[in-house]
C-alpha cells in the first residue's frame, strides 16, 4: 500500500521555507558567537556575543517549534505564526533602532522588506482556503496520512 502524502497550499509551502531560512540564519548567529567569540569581544562593540548568541538561539528555537508545528498542522500554528512574525519584527527593528550603533542608509528598504514579509505571513495565515489545512482535527490529518504498513 502507498503512503499517501499530506497536501501542503503552495503558499504554506513558501511559509515553511521563509520560517526555515529565518532558522538557519540564527543557528548560524549562534554558532558564531560561540565559535568567534575572541573575535567578537575584541571587535565588536556592545553587546557582545553573549547578546548574538542567545538572540541567535532564542530565534533559532522559535523556528524549529514554528517549523514543527506547522507541519504537524496544530490548530495553535496560526495565532503562534501570527505573535512569532509580529514579535521578530519588533525585535529586528528594536535591535536595528536601540542596539547596534549606528542607523544604516538601506533601512527605507529594510522597513518595506518587513512590511511585505508581515503582510504575507498574515495573508497566508488568515486566508480561507489555508485556514482549513490549519485547522484540521488530528484524525483528520492521520486519515490523510495513514501509517505505512
């Protein structure tokens, strides 16, 4: 017999390569505060790697939950999905605004690029057709998906 695969939308699919690239960009944070942390206490100014690795991992873990959750299709997904995005974008701008030490000239960009990036997590997110993926009971999902035997 077959294993059916469960049917990801397309666009829950791009959610799922947005969330995992946002992953391995903060498991790459933290292991280079660990790894170039010599380097970092002499070069960088405030805060330090202490600060890029535990943002790193606080980020990174926060992924994988989302990264899980979305694939298991829990009906808690898309307000997580919703507080996640809303709360990483307060935190990029906050860490751009209060932390590093000086404004970059591209932030007209930076501001638009998470602007567009909310406006999609939250179109994919309350959209009709992907809230009913989403809201899936877990016998449903399991109907879907049969165990192979």
């Amino acid at each position: 017999m077959t294993k059916k695969r469960l049917k990801l939308p397309w666009h829950v699919t791009l959610l799922i390569w947005l969330v995992l690239t946002l992953t391995i960009w903060h498991f790459a944070r933290v292991i280079t505060s660990i790894l170039w942390r010599d380097t970092l206490d002499k070069y960088a100014l405030h805060p330090g790697p202490l600060y890029i690795g535990l943002s790193g991992a606080v980020w990174a873990l926060t992924g994988i939950f989302l990264l899980w959750s979305i694939l298991r299709g829990e009906r808690w997904t898309r307000p997580a999905l919703l507080i996640a995005s809303g709360l990483y974008a307060a935190w990029v701008w906050s860490d751009r605004l209060f932390v590093q030490a000086q404004m970059r000239a591209n932030w007209p960009f930076a501001l638009v690029v998470t602007i567009l990036l909310l406006a999609y997590t939250t179109v994919v997110v309350l959209h009709p057709r992907n809230q009913i993926y989403f809201e899936r009971e877990a016998y449903e999902r399991e109907s879907q998906n049969p165990p192979s035997e």
